[in-house]
C-alpha cells in the first residue's frame, strides 16, 4: 500500500511512534458471486481491496476510490460488514501501525478488473470455491460479506 502524503507528513514529526489509523476494506461481488480480489506488492499475497482514508474522506468514499485506484472496477457499497480493531503493526523500517478497520460489502458497477496502480501485481474475479489462499483478515471478510446479518463490531460479545 502506498503511504499516503498525510502519513509521511505525521511520521517525520513523531518517527517510528505508534500511528493509529483508519483503515477501509472492500469485499467486492459481481453479478455472478465472484469476489475481487488483488495480489499485494507488499507480500505477494491476494487479498480483498483496501486502504487508508484520505482526510475528510467518508469509508464509502474511500472504498470506491480505493477499488478503482487498485483495480479499475467501479463499485456501489451495501453495507458494513463490520468494524474492527486490528492487532499493532511493525513494518521493516520501524514505523508502528494500529488500524480500525471499516470493511464493506461492495457491488460491482463498472469497469474490467486490471492492474490499475502500482500496489497490485496482479487483480482478478474468483469463485468463492476456487479462492487462492488469503490471509485470515481476507477469508473472515469474505465469509461474512456472504451473510445478510448485521454488522460485527469487535468486543460486544457477537461471534464471528
């Protein structure tokens, strides 16, 4: 993920400090139930869509911008999947990282799915029976998106 502009800013002031951030996830469906999914320069792996809000930036707004910028798909959020703390963050360089994820369930509008920035080495539909492997933070994503309950909010005593 490219560190946004804000973020270099904030990290010259405190340093290597811990950063609490929002994050925005997106769970992206097309009319024939395959979900986007892209593979991360970062670590090689696929995963659902995401990325950090800009300033003034409402999780829906970031999360239709974020699936364009990442894969040239157009998309309509549907609802809040869920929202939750995620564990503290270490990057290689130092920098300390906590994120309060948002993740939404978005449909597909528009658009062909393609590489469309420099974070992704590759994007593509997948079956929800033929998925290549994700991380957890994907596969609770995706599991909960197929279900039409309520939102989950960590640490209210709801089981994922």
């Amino acid at each position: 993920m490219a560190t946004p502009d804000f973020i270099r800013d904030l990290r010259a002031g405190i340093g290597h400090q811990l950063l609490w951030l929002p994050g925005v996830s997106a769970v992206v469906y097309d009319d024939r139930g395959r979900v986007l999914l892209g593979r991360r320069v970062d670590n090689g792996m696929w995963s659902i869509i995401g990325g950090i809000p800009e300033p003034g930036e409402q999780p829906a707004e970031t999360a239709v911008r974020e699936v364009f910028e990442e894969t040239a798909v157009h998309v309509v959020p549907e609802r809040v999947i869920l929202v939750e703390a995620l564990q503290r963050v270490r990057y290689p360089n130092g920098d300390a990282c906590q994120f309060m994820d948002i993740s939404l369930r978005c449909r597909a509008v528009g658009g062909a799915a393609a590489v469309n920035d420099d974070e992704s080495l590759e994007v593509g539909w997948f079956a929800l029976d033929a998925l290549p492997q994700l991380e957890e933070f994907s596969v609770t994503r995706i599991k909960m998106a197929m279900d039409d309950g309520p939102a989950w909010f960590a640490g209210v005593g709801q089981e994922r």
